[in-house]
C-alpha cells in the first residue's frame, strides 16, 4: 500500500511551545486521515527561500515573511497565495508608550517628539519598527532628523514574533533611559499584566493605522487537493473540541479565518521606504543579522 505523501509546511521555531503547537496540529489532521507534517525554519528568510525550492508547499508566515515571499513571487511569474490566518490577525494597531511622569505627548501633538529619542522592536519588526517608522513618516516625522530612534533587536530572524525586542524597549522606558517606546496593543496590554509598563504610570502618545498579522501562505506549484482538504480541516477547527482547544490557546487565536492580503498596505510601504527587501525580495537591510 502506497502512503500519501504529507504535505509539508514551514514553521520558525520563535519560542519552545513551537513544537507542541505543530505536533498537535499533525495529530488533528491525522485523525481526519489528512497526512501533515512540518519542517522548523531558525529564520523567516530561510523559510521563505523554502517555497521556492520545492521543501515546503506552506508556510505559517509573519506578515514581512509573506511580502517577501509575494514579491519573489511575482517576480518570477508566480503567484503566492494567503488561504488562513487567526481571528486575532486582523485589524491590529501599535502604540507609542510614554511615561506618565513625562510631557512626551501630552499635548497630544507628534511635535512633542522632536529630539526625543523613541524606542523600536528588532530590524525585522512589523509592529515594532518598520509599521511605527512608517506611521511617523506619514506624520513628517524622520528618524535621525526629528527623533533618535533606538532599536532593540532581538533574535533577528525571527520578524518580532519572540516579542523580545518590545519587551526591553518596555524596560528601557520605564529605566528613564528613553522617552517613548513602540509595541503591538496587545504586548502593552501584557506588559502592564506582567507589571512592566504599570497602567498608572504610563499613557499611550499615539497610535498607528489598522494593520494584518500571519497568514497562511501557500507555496507556488503546491498540490492543490492537499491544500484544499488543509484548508477544510483547519478552517473546521473548533474552540468547543476540548482536543483542539489548548492547540488554539497555544497559538492565539479562538478561529482560523479565510486569508486577506488587504491589511499589509502600511507594512509594503515601509518594507520599500527602509530599503528592507526590494521587488524581487533580495534583502537590502545591511546591518539585518539572521
């Protein structure tokens, strides 16, 4: 009897609950007879290379992974598709975070920030720095003309998702050794659970645009009826299968959603403007270390 190939799926091994969440999701698809396996990426780069070679047929993408990936796409005729991503996914924003004891922001003017220096995730952050670097910009706003901006980069590869580079700009705020520090809505509301960013004693200076998370991504020449019935089995994954419950809780979401492409405008923008990667998603960042 001939086994059915698995279909093979790229996942970066940002945390340790990595392989517990990918070895739960292989169980699940096995007990509706789908054949599922996964090949763990130290980096998004080496993950996305991975789907033009013909290693993986999807990949579990950060938002900067699938621009890349949609642009050497693309640029050799191709197409890569998002199919899924979390209900937690969509429609996110960053927050500039400022001491409450400082007259950072109060006026509620960007203008407050000028010769301040401003805190960022890692190189490779979309909430972190390339979106909120964008957001400046877009307010007249220039790094190293209006504000310092001070990265903390963290695991470089790994596009934020450890949330290290957030956390200690987090520290480095509240250390008096900063004025503001850039970090996803979520992770402030973390922080100030974890008692790092105490509620009282900081305030939000602004905020950016609406923003998309991970998706799905599927690979060019991928084996459609595999990606088909994938697509079936995760979209059927339910909150009340007390088996598929705590694989959800590890990874964040309550459903998987069909997968848009609509909120990455401000990302694009900013991958082009910081000269990260170009059209063809060559990596032009010179001092990115992966």
């Amino acid at each position: 009897m001939t086994m059915t190939k698995p279909l093979m799926m790229g996942a970066v091994a940002y945390a340790p609950k990595v392989v517990t969440i990918w070895e739960g999701f292989k169980e699940y698809f096995r007990r509706h007879d789908f054949e599922f396996d996964y090949i763990l990426y130290s980096n998004y780069e080496k993950q996305v290379e991975a789907q033009f070679d013909g290693s993986i047929a999807l990949a579990w993408n950060s938002p900067l992974a699938w621009v890349r990936a949609d642009r050497i796409a693309r640029s050799r005729g191709q197409q890569a598709r998002a199919i899924a991503m979390r209900d937690t996914d969509c429609d996110l924003t960053s927050v500039l975070v400022a001491r409450a004891d400082c007259v950072v922001g109060k006026s509620g003017a960007l203008a407050d920030l000028k010769g301040r220096t401003i805190g960022f995730g890692a190189i490779d952050s979309p909430q972190a720095h390339l979106i909120p670097l964008d957001h400046l910009r877009q307010h007249g706003m220039l790094a190293g003309r209006d504000y310092t901006a001070r990265r903390f980069d963290v695991l470089g590869g790994k596009h934020g998702d450890h949330i290290g580079g957030e956390r200690d700009a987090a520290l480095a705020l509240m250390a008096g050794e900063i004025d503001a520090a850039w970090m996803i809505d979520g992770n402030h509301m973390a922080f100030s659970r974890e008692g790092i960013l105490p509620a009282s004693a900081t305030r939000i200076v602004a905020r950016t645009g609406n923003f998309d998370h991970c998706n799905f991504t599927v690979s060019p020449g991928a084996p459609e009826a595999q990606i088909a019935r994938f697509t079936e089995l995760l979209l059927a994954m339910s909150w009340d299968d007390p088996d598929v419950r705590p694989l959800l809780e590890l990874e964040g979401l309550k459903t998987w959603l069909p997968g848009r492409t609509s909120g990455y405008d401000a990302l694009i923008r900013a991958t082009d403007d910081e000269r990260f990667y170009d059209l063809e998603g060559n990596i032009l960042a010179t001092d990115y270390r992966y």
